[in-house]
C-alpha cells in the first residue's frame, strides 16, 4: 500500500532492475542541476559562493565581482574506470 496515496496499491519504488539502472544513469545529470540551482539561490539571497577554476579558488560575490582566495594545483583529468591511490 502507499501511504502517500492510500488508494494507490501500487508501490512508488522501482521495482525492476531496468528501472533502477535508468534512475542511477540520471544522477549526474540531477546533481549538476541541484549544483547550478544552489549557486544561484546562494547569489539570489545576497551571500557569496566559492568558485573552483583553471587552479584558483575564487570567491564570487552577487553583484557578480570575484576575489582571489587561493591557487592550487591544477585540476587532474580522470577517465570513467580509472582508479587512483591516494597518498
């Protein structure tokens, strides 16, 4: 039974592998979409945010103006499969 939808006797879990694989194959697309929103809500309510690019650390304030806060090393490139030791 859903408890959402006490009429509903269907469950609103996946309940096949095919499903699951199809939700799990949109979940960079979903984080991404949840990054970009944050960021702008972040701007929107008048607080800055911390941005990552070509090897600096920069902090970006709503009226669109940017302050260097650090370099670091620049970004490594990793391909899908790819594993790595950490030191």
């Amino acid at each position: 039974m859903n408890h959402l939808n006490p009429g509903n006797t269907e469950s609103t879990m996946p309940n096949s592998e095919k499903a699951i694989r199809f939700l799990e194959e949109h979940i960079p697309e979903l984080a991404q979409s949840a990054v970009t929103q944050a960021y702008w809500q972040a701007l929107a309510s008048g607080s800055s945010v911390l941005q990552s690019e070509n090897g600096a650390i920069y902090e970006v304030f709503p009226d669109g103006t940017r302050k260097l806060i650090k370099t670091t090393a620049r970004p490594s490139i990793v391909t899908v499969g790819e594993t790595r030791e950490l030191r």
